[in-house]
C-alpha cells in the first residue's frame, strides 16, 4: 500500500465502506466519520479528504450536504468526447465502456471536460445512455474560431466543428480583431439552454492564409501556448543562473566516465543519457542518466506550478510548445554534450541475457561526449560509420544487453503493436513538400529498452519501499471486449484462449501467427481497439501492454510532470534516506487524473497538426490516384491509407453507386445487400483523391478499383 499517505488510502476505503453500507441513502458529513470512527481532531482532514472524492468523481454530494458513492446513484465521472454530429461519448475514469451522451443531454459540457453522468437507460447491444449532471472541470477556457462581425453583434465560429455553438462577442469584447481573422476567445459564460457561450477576443493570431497561423490555431484550440507568464520567465532565468552555483558533494562527480546521448538529430531537450561498465565477466553496469530537473523546479513554486498547468511538452508538425521554459529545457537542464550537467542516476547491473541483478541510484555530475543522433548509432551497429573507439564499443556492448533486456520482456508476453507513424517534411514557409513514414531503427529499439527498464526498476523500488507514486498504468482489457475480441477473431479464422481474463502473451501469439500475412492489418486494429488507453494513477494497477507487474516514468522530467514528481521521490527516499512523502487525501490522484488529460490533449493537437498538413499537401494532388489500404470501416463508409504517402482518406458509402452496402460489425466489413460485395480492413485499393477540407482536417477519396491481396 503506497503512502498517499497511509491514513488517506485506508481513510478512503473506510468512506466508501461506510457509504456502501448505508441503508439510509445519502449521508451527512459528520455521520460518515461517526460511522467511520474518525476522531474529533481529525475531523477537518476527514473534511477534505471528501472534498477530494468529490472531485474526483468517486463520491457526490446531494441535497441536505449529503454524500453517496456515485455508483450508487448510477453516477459515473468521465471526460467528454464530442461528435461532429453534436453528441457525445463519455469515458468512465473507472474504466469500462463508454456512455452516450446526445446532445439535449449535454447541459454546458465541452469536449474534454471532466464531468458527472447519470445514466438514464441501458439500450440493449448499445452503449448506456447518460446525461451530464455536473461539470467537474473544464478542459478549456477559449477557443479558437473566426471573428466575424455584424451590425446587432460579432460572433466567432469555434474551428473545431465540434464546438456547433457560435460564440457571442459583445460589442466592447472584440480587440483589434476585424471580419475573418482568427481569434482566442475566452469563455466569459459557458451559456445554459438556448443561450450560447459569450466570450472576449484575447488574442488575434491573423489571417489563416499567414504562414504558421494554421498550426498556431490547432495549438490555441487545444489550450496551448509558448508563452509562459512573465513572473514563470523571471524564475527560469534565476533558476538558470544560480542552479549550477548550488551545485554540493551530494552530487557525485562522474564527470569522467563516458556517457552520452542518442536523440534525433534536431533535438534540443535532452532528457536522458546512457553509459555502460563492464564489473565482472559477463556483469556490466548500464547507467540511466536523467537530467536532475527536480532541483531547478522546487515543488510549489512558478515553476512547478505552470508546468503541473501544462502536464507535457508538445509536438507539434513545425514546432515544440515546451513544459518548461527554453532557459532550462533546452539548457541549463539539458543534458548537453561537453559541458557539465545534473543527473539522477540509476545503475543497473545485468547479464547478457537481460537480467537484472542489482541496482543504484546516485545525484550526480556527467558530462556527455557530443550528442549522437540514432541515424549516427544506427551506423555504428552496420558497420557502416563510426564515432570513437570507445563509444562504437559501448554502443555495441549497450546493443546486446539490450537485446538480451527485450527478450525477457518479450518472454513475459509484452505487446510489440508497430502501428506506422507519418512523418511529414516542410519547407522554409511551413507548407508540406513530402510525406514518409517514420523510420524506427534498430538505435530506437536501444534507447527504448532501457528507458522502459529503468521505468520498471524504479517503479519496482517505489512498490516494494512503499512510497507513493504516480504510476504508469495500463489495464487489461475488459470481460466485455475481451468476449467481442474473441468473437471477432473466431470469424477469421483465429482463437483465443478461454479464460476469465486475458494475458498479455495471449495477444502476443496471436500478433506474431500473423506478422506478414494478408489479416495483420484487421487482427492488429481490431487488438488495438480492444485495449485501455494507458494512463497515470496513484495506485499501481499494472501495465498490460508491456506484461509489468509495476511500471510508471522517470526517465523524461523536462518534458512530462510525471517523471518530476518520481523524481523528487526518487531523490527524496532511494537516494537520500528520507521518509516517503505524505500527500494529502486525493491530491496524487488529482495529479495524475490532470496529466492523463493534458497527455490526451496533447496527443490530439499533435495529430491535429500533422493532419492539417497532411490535408494541405493532398490538396495538390486533387484528382490524381493512388494504391492503398483499408483501415477502418463505419457504416458511413471506409477509410483508405494511402501507401505512398501514409495519408488516411474516406470513400463514403453513398459515392458505391454499384450496390446498397450495409456495414458488419461482427467482421469489421460493408457488404453489399444484393451482389455481396465485401469491402474489409487490410484491404488493397486505388483510390482517386476527389476532395479536401482544410478547417475540418478531412480528405475524401472516390473508389476507383479493388486490388489483389498479397500475403
């Protein structure tokens, strides 16, 4: 049991005993911690560990300042998930399936928003039905749309055609801002019934034809920024200046031995470094090296608290909204080569066959050799290019353990999904000029295995020593879709064991019996579809995905708040010999609920960009035609990824003139009604590319003709 503190969890526990327990419905606060035998100079921490259960969701407040478990009332807390068509799907934190919301049943919610269900009915083969009874935390304060004005007032149209809401601009509240510039507009009323949203411009980003003001709207739109307060400013800046001066023999100087990073070749943040010791014949040392940002960002301060606001850096097509601020991203944290640096360290020893046999963990000084990129290592492992003597050894010596490290994982039945990613080249002026896919190269594999190991050894340490953690969690999936997943599979020809709950190895069989052959693509999406979203939590619940007992990151503190809050714990009590923190009730989990949202928004804009330039790029290519396959299917129609430019498209059912198609679900397929024509994923077409859409990030392709399969 982790320390969250002890007495939070248990006192948790002992609120949601009582509470289940109750034959007398809802309960009053002080009857709860009667009946919980909390004392009475307790009582005002027991008060705020309910206040903390409400806002997570997990307990609800009623009438009379009575509470009941949401479960109870069948209440489920959950983000929201907006439609193009005005309704919503809600994901319960608890897990499970998701509810649908239609739009009458939506009060105030936007996209994102972290809110309160109740469900009203359970339709029969379909989701729950639910309405949104409370709104407990907004994923956005503006949005990004564009200014129009008029006569009686100005509105903004949201760019997000999720948002069918136009925002009211009273006359005073529009800026500088003139008839079709794009604009932030900050939410002054969310609206209620028929009255929309009334918001001020705050921000005028310009013209959408302007270079860079495409991609700049997806950032706004999702609540991004690369401008950091000034007060945030003037902390990085000291923080910069007299970090390095603090600098005491509680780090040990290993400034002499040989470590280094393997990044991309235009990275500026580098969060991590390897080095690797031969101890003893067939032991070796690998060094994890992790910059020591916990001692520029002192919890509590600006610092911390924008970058808990912020939760991850994104990526976006042209350019990086960094968590923290470039003084210390991109520097004086930066594991930057040939100049000395912070780190926290843990030393792992291990046997060529991945076995770890022991561990360390040190604050210390390093100074890394020149930055490698993985195109230079990936040279070095073919013989093909070389660095120095001593670090083509130690990059071949760091290749085998590493082998030998995802061999064991594997062995424990670890998922390898290789689900492709685009890679998309722009010009000088940001305009897309190719599209390829993103090579994943043998140097990737290395640096991943010892990161995901040194996650494991840490995380293992945090559970065994009981202290308290944000971990990475990933959960099976459930009976419901585990029962589908076998049924859908049963009808192509492949099983999977019958057991009450599935095994990580039981899907790893499955993906390798089928690498190369013409089904990989179907039983591959259709795994994919079948899993959790990973996501943080204070309890360890497991990584299905990687088959780890106990997982969570610490090996990326500049750019995710996670690996931070490990990291002050890390330092705090495997390092140094300090007890384990005490955290206040639900502060942890109101930690991780926040981070597992901004790591959701921050994907989101991360494909958003990408799709936006993707669209971009296809718009010259209108009417031309290529080869691709299907990878998904709707009853609206299927959508095609193109092989040559790995860009996705949809051919709608309505443009198969040929027959009346109706979609299967049970074999993820449009099947004509008369001539039986099948249309499934995996399958080869040509397409010809017949429209685009910009605002709405969308391509359309016309059928052109089916090809042959090729195992």
């Amino acid at each position: 049991m982790s320390r969250r503190g002890r007495g939070a969890e248990s006192g948790e526990a002992k609120v949601v005993e009582v509470l289940a327990a109750s034959t007398r419905g809802p309960l009053k606060p002080k009857e709860i911690a009667r009946a919980a035998g909390v004392a009475t100079s307790e009582y005002r921490r027991f008060k705020r560990l309910l206040t903390g259960l409400e806002r997570a969701g997990k307990i609800y407040r009623v009438k009379g300042h009575r509470y009941a478990l949401s479960g109870r009332l069948e209440l489920s807390p959950g983000i929201v998930s907006l439609t193009r068509a005005g309704d919503a799907f809600v994901r319960p934190d608890a897990g499970g399936g998701d509810l649908f919301v239609p739009a009458k049943n939506l009060a105030t919610a936007m996209d994102g928003d972290h809110v309160v269900t109740r469900i009203e009915s359970r339709p029969r083969g379909r989701s729950p039905v639910a309405r949104v009874i409370k709104v407990l935390d907004r994923a956005r304060e503006t949005i990004v749309g564009t200014f129009h004005g008029s006569r009686r007032f100005d509105y903004v149209v949201p760019m997000d055609r999720r948002l069918s809401k136009d925002v009211l601009v009273p006359s005073d509240a529009g800026g500088d801002a003139t008839d079709g510039d794009v604009v932030v507009v900050r939410l002054d009323s969310y609206g209620e019934g028929r009255v929309g949203p009334v918001g001020t411009v705050v921000k005028v980003l310009g013209s959408l034809s302007d270079p860079g003001v495409d991609v700049l709207a997806v950032a706004h739109g999702f609540g991004l920024s690369s401008d950091f307060p000034p007060s945030v400013m003037a902390a990085a800046q000291e923080a910069a200046e007299l970090g390095m001066g603090q600098v005491t023999d509680e780090w040990v100087d290993r400034t002499e031995m040989l470590v280094f990073t393997i990044d991309p070749a235009d990275a500026k943040d580098h969060d991590d470094a390897l080095s690797v010791t031969e101890i003893a014949e067939g032991r070796f040392e690998v060094g994890v090296h992790i910059a020591d940002v916990s001692h520029f960002v002192p919890e509590g301060g600006e610092l911390d608290i924008e970058a808990l606001a912020r939760g991850t850096s994104v990526y976006l097509v042209d350019r990086t909204i960094p968590m923290l601020p470039e003084a210390l991203s991109a520097y004086v944290c930066s594991l930057k080569g040939g100049v000395e640096r912070l780190a926290v360290s843990v030393f792992i020893e291990l046997d060529p066959s991945g076995q770890v046999h022991g561990r360390r963990y040190e604050r210390t000084r390093v100074r890394c050799s020149d930055g490698l990129s993985y195109e230079q290592v990936q040279a070095v492992l073919d013989g093909e290019g070389s660095v120095s003597p001593a670090v083509d050894q130690a990059i071949r010596t760091l290749d085998d353990l590493a082998r030998g490290v995802r061999a064991l994982r594997e062995q424990r039945g670890a998922l390898d999904l290789e689900i492709g990613e685009a890679q998309v080249v722009l010009d000088e002026r940001g305009h897309p000029v190719d599209i390829r896919r993103r090579e994943r190269l043998e140097s990737h594999r290395l640096i991943e295995d010892f990161m995901v190991l040194a996650n494991e050894v840490v995380a293992g340490d945090m559970e065994a020593r009981d202290i308290a953690a944000l971990y990475r969690v990933h959960e099976p999936p459930s009976r419901e879709r585990a029962d589908e997943l076998r049924d859908l599979l049963g009808r192509i020809g492949h099983r999977l064991p019958k057991r009450k709950s599935l095994e990580p190895r039981d899907l790893q069989h499955l993906l390798l019996a089928v690498r190369g052959r013409h089904e990989a693509a179907l039983v591959s999406t259709v795994v994919l579809r079948s899993l959790a979203k990973a996501r943080y939590d204070d309890k360890n619940l497991g990584h299905f995905g990687l088959a780890s007992s106990a997982y969570l990151h610490f090996t990326s503190p500049i750019r995710r708040y996670p690996d931070l809050v490990v990291h002050r714990e890390v330092v705090r009590s495997l390092v140094g010999r300090e007890p384990p923190r005490v955290w206040e009730p639900g502060e942890l989990a109101s930690i991780a609920q926040r981070a597992s949202a901004r790591e959701q928004a921050a994907a989101e804009a991360e494909r958003a960009s990408v799709a936006l330039k993707k669209v971009e790029f296809m718009e010259r290519h209108l009417g031309d035609e290529f080869e691709g396959k299907i990878s998904g299917v709707a009853a609206f129609g299927f959508f095609v990824t193109l092989e040559r430019y790995f860009v996705d498209g949809l051919v709608h059912v309505n443009s198969l003139r040929d027959d009346f198609y109706r979609l299967q679900e049970q074999t993820y397929a449009l099947v004509g009604e008369r001539g039986r024509r099948t249309y499934r994923l995996g399958d080869r077409v040509r397409v010809q590319v017949a429209r685009v859409d910009k605002e709405a990030r969308h391509v359309d392709f016309l059928l052109v003709r089916t090809l042959a399969n090729a195992d």
